[in-house]
C-alpha cells in the first residue's frame, strides 16, 4: 500500500501547478492535503480534490471555501463534528466516528485533475479503504469519488452507477453512499439541498444504527 505524504510528487502537473500556486500564495499550505479526523472512522468520506482557496490553502479538507459550509454544519448536525464550521487547522475541530478525504489530494489547475492523475493517486485511496471496518459507511461526494472510491476496491464501474442518493453494498463488507458534491454550484443552482444532502446522511445514520436528530 503506498504511504500518503504532503511531499509526494507523483504527478508531474500537479506538482509543478502547486510550486506556482506556492510562489504566488507564499502562505497557503499548497500541498498533498492529508485526510482528517477519526483514525478508525465508521463513516469515510470521499470528496473530489482540495480548492485553491479551501483546504489547498488551510490543509484541512473542505475548510476555507464555500463548500466546506454545508458539509460541516450538517456533520455537526448528525454528531460527527464538534463545530459547525471547520475555519483552520489549528482551530480545535474534532471529528468523531468519521473521516474526510478525498479522490486526489492535490489542487488540480482548474479544479479538474486528469484521469491519470485520479488513478495515480487512487493507491492512497486504496490503503485507506483498505484499513476500515467491515460495515463503515463511505459517502462519495459526486461522480469523480464514486468512481475512485469503486477502483480503489477493485470493482467494475459498470457495476455501480452514481446517482444522487443510491446506496450500493460492497461485497456485504461496505456500503457506498452517493451524494451531489456540495460545491457553491450545486447548493446555488439547488441541485442540492440541504434536505437532500441530509436525506443522505439520515440514511447514512441508519444503517450504522445512530440516532437521527430531532426533525431528520
């Protein structure tokens, strides 16, 4: 299983993209962006990569940009999150049963990585689906995780299509769960709502056997 590490140079794009990124932002973390919280987690999830201005800047998954917002205070809600909302590293945000990660942990120029790349980075991916427990949740946040997420287990795309709040058991071993991602795009146009992004949760919540918050 390949070692994660901030300082992988695997790709050559993305890391010549993020010296750039470095020398113009000379305070951004700018780098690989490792996974965050819950080392045993019983729900993973899987984003797509980090935005230039989130967590390619903060270091932390889906901290500092808009897409961050939704994800954390619904993570909150359902008592994954000590904070609703997710600022800095060192902003004293604990996660609890759950952990964050995504596809390819580089910013990608225009926030869209090569299909190399996402394969390239997939052996990450794999160690770390690798080391959950058998019945963890995994949420694939848009089409890109789903896909990663299924290669990093070694099972047939074909097998498994992404559609928003589809459910899919892995082999009776995990349970992948879909979602649109939680992009301003997406919450903007309500092609995701937050009843929508909760629905998942709820169902979520339920095959692991946690209580529901009032009103879900």
């Amino acid at each position: 299983m390949a070692e994660f590490s901030t300082g992988c140079t695997r790709c050559n794009r993305l890391t010549a993209h993020l010296a750039q990124v470095r020398a113009e932002y000379p305070g951004y973390h700018a780098r690989p962006v490792p996974p965050f919280g819950d080392q045993q987690p019983r729900l993973l999830i899987v984003g797509l990569a980090p935005g230039m201005h989130g967590a390619n800047s903060s270091g932390r998954p889906f901290t500092g940009d808009y897409a961050g917002i939704l994800l954390y205070q619904t993570l909150y809600r359902f008592g994954y999150a000590s904070s609703p909302e997710s600022v800095s590293v060192d902003d004293g945000l604990k996660l609890a049963g759950c952990r964050i990660t995504n596809a390819v942990k580089c910013l990608p120029p225009q926030n869209k990585p090569l299909p190399e790349e996402v394969r390239e980075c997939n052996a990450y991916l794999r160690g770390e689906l690798a080391a959950l427990a058998t019945g963890t949740a995994i949420l694939a946040l848009g089409t890109v995780a789903h896909q990663a997420v299924l290669r990093g287990l070694g099972l047939r795309l074909a097998d498994h299509a992404f559609a928003h709040g589809a459910q899919h058991d892995l082999g009776g071993v995990l349970r992948l769960f879909d979602s649109y991602h939680c992009s301003r795009y997406n919450t903007n146009t309500r092609r995701l709502t937050t009843a929508m992004f909760e629905q998942v949760f709820a169902d979520i919540a339920i095959h692991l056997g946690r209580p529901l918050p009032p009103g879900a």
